[in-house]
C-alpha cells in the first residue's frame, strides 16, 4: 500500500506516519508547514520521522534517513498544480487528509484562511482523486460540526445544521463536498469527527498544552465558561487505532438508505464519531493535570468565548459495530503521557 497522508507535520498527521510505517506501509507526506503555531514543533515532529523539511516554495521530494518507506514534500493543498502532479507521478492506493486550518477561536479573526485550506484546499484534493482514482479517500472532519444542537450524545443521524463558527462550517461543508464526489464519480470517501483530541506532539493552542505550560511556569490560565465545561477528550493514540481501521474498510453504498438515516448513503461515502464518549468536566480535566504535575494551577475564570460550545459527547456506535473499535483511553493515562512527553520536549521540571 502507498498512502498520502496530507498535514504530516501535524499533530494528528505526525502520528498516523509513525503508525503506518510500523504497519511496513509505504507513506508520502506533504505538508505546508505554515505558522498557524510554533513552526519548531512542526519541524521537531518531522524530525522525529527522519526528515528535514526543505524551505518554503521549495516542493522537492526528502526522504526519511530512518526510515526508507517515508518520503515528505512541502506541497500547500491550495497549489492545485503541485498536487495534479504529484498523483499524476505517485499513483496513490490511499490518501488520508489531515491539512487543515485548525482553531475555533482563529477562525473568528482570520476567516479566509479557512475558505482557502478547508475549502479551496479540499476542493483541490477531490478533484486530484477524481482524476487518479485511489480506493480510498479519508478526510479529517470534526465534533464542532455539531454546534449547538443541546441532544447529546452526539450522533452521526445529528443534522448538524446550526455551526458556531466558520471553522465548524469549513468541516461541515468538506462532509458534504465529499459526498457529492462520491455520488457524481463513485470517490469511496469517509469523513471522521474527531472529538478533542490531545496526547504527546499535541497543538500548542490546545487547552492541555497552555494548561500544562502556564501551571509549570508559574503563570495563570484562563477557564473559560467559569468552568462550566465538558468536553469528550479523545487520546492521540486511540484516535490513530480508528483512523487506520477506517482506513482499512473502504464504504459501500447503503443499501437500506432511506433518506432519515444520517452518517450513511446510497453512495461510497460514511461519516463516523471518533471520541471516548465520556464527557470531562473542565474542572476535574484541570484537577487532573494540576495532580500530574505536582502543583496547583493560578485559575482566572472567564465568561463563554464566541464560536464555542458548553459540551461536546461521542456516540460513537457506528464506529464499533463497523470496525470493531471504540476508544478507551482514561483522561489520567492520557495526561500522564502528554505531561512526561512536555517535560521531555521543552526541558521542563
């Protein structure tokens, strides 16, 4: 197997290449290595892979010095010529797409980002499918989809037509982008809804990341919504366990399609909740961290933030009866490792 992973310097990204590269697939990684955060880290996660990443405008091929399978490109989803060219020379069996603008609260002060990566950008990888077939394509979507809708759990059968922010409405939009691939010229295409995910190599806008570095350092952090949070915090590792197992099982039209059931279609295209459907409070997620770390944090509470939401819960059903799979991972493991990974990366005590 020959799989595109797009967003391989990213969080998500990064780890998924480790992931099939010790499954002994080949991988080709591109990314644009832009610097929405720390771009070090970005370079550090690369690095991890055996790659220094070339300079920007600079799309020539590296290859890993760890690992022979793994080769990376810096290639911008939104250079629609540089990405017919690279599957026109590749021949892809797979891609999976995890290049996205990321960030609810970025997406408030820079909205065009988001129409240029998430849309333009994704509009450009369907159309790279459409003319070299793969069997198939997996794309990141994400809960935000969900919005405000007050039912939870969360279900894929959700309507998810009442976004809170432009980032929510990019996500929605590529779920429907790629249906209509696969309807028009039968593109086998499953979006995930990953439900807040963290663990080691994590984004540095994520709430663990600034919690972790603003309580070792000293400094306060900011709960927004007085606390009155709840959030399905999915661990990295299980997040990647379901990636690969839909990954695996490229979708078939729905035979009992009725119009009513969401998630599903008369065409090669699925919708799947990646989450651990437990629901945290912020409060005791924060209590947590403070435990892991061994001190307490200087807490300033805030009202709610524009483009967020009080609650985000998986159902995460269709995910096991498909393929097997549900994460599990208990929020105290998952902040242990990040923490030791953190201390690890940035020399903290």
């Amino acid at each position: 197997m020959k799989t595109l992973v797009t967003g391989a310097a990213g969080f998500i990204g990064f780890h998924l290449v480790r992931r099939l590269l010790d499954r002994g697939e080949e991988v080709v990684g591109i990314d644009n290595i832009n610097d929405y955060y720390d771009v070090r880290l970005k370079h550090g996660r690369l690095a991890e892979l055996g790659v220094v990443a070339p300079a920007e405008g600079d799309t020539a091929e590296v290859r890993s010095r760890l690992n022979p399978r793994f080769r990376f490109m810096r290639i911008d989803l939104e250079d629609a010529a540089a990405l017919n060219a690279l599957f026109a020379a590749e021949r892809f069996d797979r891609v999976c797409n995890l290049a996205a603008q990321a960030g609810v609260r970025y997406s408030l002060t820079n909205p065009h980002a988001y129409i240029g990566s998430n849309i333009t950008g994704f509009l450009n990888l369907l159309e790279a499918v459409r003319l070299h077939p793969v069997s198939h394509l997996v794309y990141a979507s994400s809960s935000s989809v969900y919005g405000i809708d007050p039912l939870m759990p969360f279900a894929e059968a959700t309507a998810a037509d009442h976004p809170a922010s432009l980032y929510a409405v990019s996500k929605r939009s590529n779920e429907l982008m790629a249906h209509s691939y696969a309807h028009l010229y039968a593109v086998p295409a499953t979006g995930l809804r990953f439900f807040t995910v963290y663990g080691p190599w994590g984004r540095p806008d994520m709430a663990l990341f600034l919690f972790t570095r603003a309580i070792i350092n000293g400094e306060p952090i900011q709960v927004f919504n007085h606390g009155e949070m709840q959030r399905d915090f999915t661990y990295v590792d299980d997040i990647i366990e379901g990636v690969v197992r839909v990954l695996d099982r490229p979708p078939a039209p729905h035979p009992d399609w009725d119009g009513r059931s969401g998630g599903v279609s008369p065409a090669p295209w699925r919708v799947y909740n990646i989450g651990n459907g437990a629901p945290v409070r912020l409060m005791d997620f924060i209590a947590a961290l403070e435990r892991e770390i061994g001190r307490p944090a200087q807490r300033v509470m805030l009202p709610m933030q524009p483009g967020d939401v009080p609650a985000t819960w998986a159902d995460c059903t269709a995910l096991e009866q498909d393929v097997g799979y549900r994460p599990n991972t208990p929020v105290d493991h998952g902040i242990a490792r990040f923490v030791a990974w953190y201390r690890d990366f940035y020399g903290a005590e």
